[in-house]
C-alpha cells in the first residue's frame, strides 16, 4: 500500500485513479514489488485512505523517505 500511496503522490492522482492503474499498468506493480502481472487490484481506494490515517503523515513521511531510499540503492546497484 505504501507503494501506491508514493504513486498517487508522484502523479497526483486520485485513489480511484492509482487503483485503476495499479490494475491496468505493469509498471505500477513492478514499483509496487508484485512479481508477476496481475490484473486484480491489491485494494479498494476507500482502503488507501483508511491506511493513509492509520499510519499518520509523519509515519507515511518516514516510510516514503524509506521507499525513495530502497529504490536509489536498487537503481545504482543494477546499472
């Protein structure tokens, strides 16, 4: 969830919006660490908002702080 917590954020979308494209776009999954090409969604955009205010905006900060971190390391491990 967190990973489509960062999308929704980076493009600006609605949660209705992630979610559909969570669906429809490999690449969104890839991001969001499924393996294999699913055309299911992971949530329900009213699930988003529910952990949005479960984990607070400092532990949404911390956790995105983490994710862009993971992701800079794994980027400059592979080239």
């Amino acid at each position: 969830m967190v990973g489509l917590l960062i999308l929704k954020q980076l493009e600006n979308l609605s949660n209705e919006r992630v979610v559909l494209q969570f669906k429809r776009n490999p690449y969104y999954q890839y991001f969001c660490a499924h393996p294999n090409y699913t055309p299911d969604v992971p949530c329900n955009a009213t699930e988003l908002v529910y952990f949005r205010k479960r984990i607070g905006t400092q532990g949404f900060g911390k956790k995105l702080l983490f994710k862009t971190f993971f992701i800079k390391i794994h980027i400059f491990i592979d080239c």
